[in-house]
C-alpha cells in the first residue's frame, strides 16, 4: 500500500523490449538504498516489481496489460516518473490509500500557475465512468501524487497545486495532452459496492445505512 506522498522524481533511462515483454529501467538515488530485488514500488502511480537493481537504478517488468491501460505508453527515455516506496507499518499515514492499481489514463488540459500567486492549477479530463468516484474536496491520486479535488464540472477536474508538490514530483513536465494515471479513493468504491448490495435488498433505509456502516 501506498500514500500517494512522493519520495522521488526519477527518470526512464531506457525501454526495451524482448519478445514482446517491455522492460523500463529508471535511474534514481533516494530511494535505491531500500529497494532490492522483488520489493514493490509505485512509479507514477503504478504497483511494479523490481526485478533488476544496479548502483544507479532499478528495472521493472511491464505486463501488456499495464501498457495499455495506463500512461506508460507516452514514456519514452528522459521521461520523469514520481516514485514511492510502500508504506511501513509503522509509518506516518500522510496522504490517503493509494494502492497502486490505476483506474483509468486521464489527459493533462492545463498546468499553469494561479494569477498573482506562488500556487498553480492543473485541470485534466477523466474518464466518465470514474466521475462518480470523484467529488470536490474528495483524494485522487494524479500520477501518483495524493491530491486533492479543488472542483470537477462534467469530466473536467481541477487542482490546486502549491510549489512544493510542483518542484518534488513530474507535473511541471506535463504538457497538455499528456497522458496521466488516475486512481480514485478506494473507499468510494466500497461505499458504490455496499450501497448497491442494499438497492438489491429492497429500499435504503436510514436505518439499513447505520447497519452497513455508514
């Protein structure tokens, strides 16, 4: 499990491929000293495995299925990737539950900063079918990074963005177009699971709702 709090910005030093299995390598230093052969870790918001480790970076298999269903089909080398190792049990819990396992590729609008202002605003289309998991002041995790809804009107979202999260992670590389990843709130989607379990019992209930929890 993740946060969604990014510890490193790294960079695709290469993509290749054999027998059709794709291969991304990514230098970095902060994160090296804690990952080793097999451990997980998020890369712009996607659960990989390391499977290949050097002094200056680590390599990770990529399934098809994962090139076709998240951005990684934009990367190319030189290309900056936001990295996260999971979390410690005993660690601080900073953002929200981020596990690394992409909803949908949403596509980048704008990344500019706020008139007479140090913040900036990122606005990005989204899937429609995940616009029901997404609500104002609601977590949604852009390329990794847990952020927070400022407002979504149809299937446009924006985001507030203050300069720290702008310097330590890989939106300041985004132009529109972009491809980005997107993982909604979990819980949202157990409440989606909960509530229609109850729509097949019969009518909800203010009472039903105590009962599952809400």
């Amino acid at each position: 499990m993740f946060t969604g709090i990014i510890e490193e910005v790294g960079r695709v030093s290469a993509i290749t491929t054999t027998r059709n299995q794709r291969r991304v390598t990514i230098s970095c230093a902060k994160i090296l000293p804690e990952l080793k052969v097999g451990d997980s870790v998020s890369v712009s918001g996607v659960c990989l495995t390391a499977v290949e480790m050097s002094a200056e970076s680590f390599s990770a298999d990529l399934a098809q299925e994962t090139w076709r269903r998240t951005s990684f089909a934009r990367l190319k080398k030189g290309a900056l990737v936001n990295l996260e190792l999971p979390m410690r049990a005993t660690g601080r819990f900073d953002g929200h539950v981020v596990q690394g396992h992409v909803d949908g590729v949403g596509a980048v609008i704008s990344f500019a900063p706020v008139t007479d202002g140090n913040d900036y605003v990122l606005v990005i289309n989204v899937p429609s079918e995940l616009t029901r998991y997404v609500v104002s002041k609601g977590s949604l995790a852009i390329e990794g990074i847990s952020l927070t809804v400022a407002a979504i009107e149809g299937i446009e979202v924006r985001v507030a963005i203050i300069p720290h999260t702008a310097e330590i992670t890989n939106l300041s590389s985004l132009k529109a177009g972009d491809s980005v990843n997107l993982e909604v709130d979990v819980v949202a989607k157990y409440v989606e699971k909960m509530i229609g379990g109850l729509k097949t019992a019969g009518s909800i209930t203010v009472e039903k709702l105590v009962r599952a929890g809400f």
